[in-house]
C-alpha cells in the first residue's frame, strides 16, 4: 500500500543527545516536509524539500537537521542544540505544495 | 504577519447534537483553506480545501462553509466516531505561507 511510514512512534532521548526521526514515502512524491505540534499550538513547519538533494528551513529550524539524498526519504535529526525537543513530530509530503499533504503518524520525542 | 485561530478550544456535544466549529483567518491574499480530522496519537487527515467565499463542501456529517474572514466546519448528528480534533489551515496567494491553526478537539458522547 501506498503511504508515508514515520520510526519510531515513541523516542526517548537524553539530554545532550542527537536523535534522528525516520521518513519514509512511496508515493512518489516531490515536496516532503517535518513540522513540530504541541499542545494548543498549530503545527509549526521545521524543514521542507522540494526536489531531491535540496531543502529549505521553516519556521521554526534552529536545533534542526535534514538530508535529502534520495526521494523516499527525509530524516529529521534533533540535535542537542534544541532547547526544547518533547514533542510530537509529523512528517508529509504532497506531489507540490503542502496544501492536500499526506501524513505520516507522527513521532512523540521525550527528553528525560 | 498570516495569522489562524480556531474556536471553541474544545467542545463536548452529545450524539446526534448538531454544531460549529470555527476557524478565523488573516491573510494577505487567501489561495485556498483547508480543514483537517486527527485523531490522537496521529497525523492529521485531509477533509476539505475552500477557495474562495461563499464556497461549501460536503462530506457525510460535515459541511465547511468560507467567508473572507472565517470558515466554519458544521456537525450534523455528529456521532461517537466523529470525535477527533480539527485543524484548519491557510495558503496565501503566494503560496510561501501555510499556517494551521491550533485545532478544535471535539468530544461527542453516546
């Protein structure tokens, strides 16, 4: 079946620590994108791709790291320099824009 | 500055009690709104895209409506399954800005 898989759903990282979130799509689709959801807040864009091998920042990309190197896949690293990473994080991508995008099931990240 | 609320912030309805939900928007230009299901725990679901005021769509117990100032996302008899939180979002004519709104989590009892 056609879909976008996020790994793993739960993440549990200690201070100081970089951690890599997994986006996979075999909907061969173009433009992918990350965004960051907390509670009572919109889903904030962190990073998106248009095209392989390029990327661009979001709003919110600071303490943030992306690769594009091939079409399915867009991993997401939270390095230590991210004040504030607890958080649920959904990946998406959409054959152009991000309006009509197909997401992934998120991955809740906890700092312990 | 492209600006999304959404009202109320949580809203309880008993089955079968209809109402709204809304989502009011600033936008320098609006290409397109869109409204959104998600269900806890996953990534939001693609309901409806507006375009453009006076627009409606429909899909079984929900119907969104635009204006130029906000969009409304109507329950009719909602049931049980119905519950999730809603987001909206908007495009604006330059299609840089995408911006959600913080959502509507709505409970509907049986």
């Amino acid at each position: 079946d056609g879909g976008i898989t996020q790994s793993p759903k739960y993440l549990f990282r200690k201070e100081g620590q970089n951690v890599t979130l997994s986006c996979e799509q075999n909907l061969n689709h173009d433009a992918m994108y990350w965004y960051r959801q907390d509670p009572g807040q919109g889903l904030r864009l962190i990073y998106y791709s248009q095209i392989v091998n390029d990327f661009q920042k979001g709003d919110i990309a600071e303490g943030y790291s992306v690769s594009r190197e091939k079409k399915e896949s867009f991993p997401l690293t939270v390095t230590s320099a991210q004040k504030n990473p607890t958080a649920f994080y959904l990946c998406a991508s959409s054959p152009q824009g991000p309006a009509e995008a197909f997401f992934g099931q998120g991955t809740r990240l906890t700092v312990v | 500055e492209d600006q999304v609320t959404q009202s109320p912030e949580a809203l309880r309805l008993q089955e079968g009690e209809s109402s709204s939900l809304n989502c009011s928007y600033t936008v320098s230009g609006l290409r397109g709104l869109f409204w959104y299901r998600q269900d806890p725990g996953k990534g939001p679901e693609f309901l409806f895209t507006l375009y453009s005021a006076g627009e409606e769509k429909e899909k079984e117990r929900l119907k969104a409506t635009l204006t130029k100032k906000e969009s409304f996302l109507h329950i009719t008899a909602p049931k049980p399954e119905d519950s999730a939180t809603y987001l909206c979002a908007v495009q604006d004519n330059y299609g840089q800005n995408f911006v959600f709104g913080p959502g509507t989590r709505l409970s509907v009892l049986p």
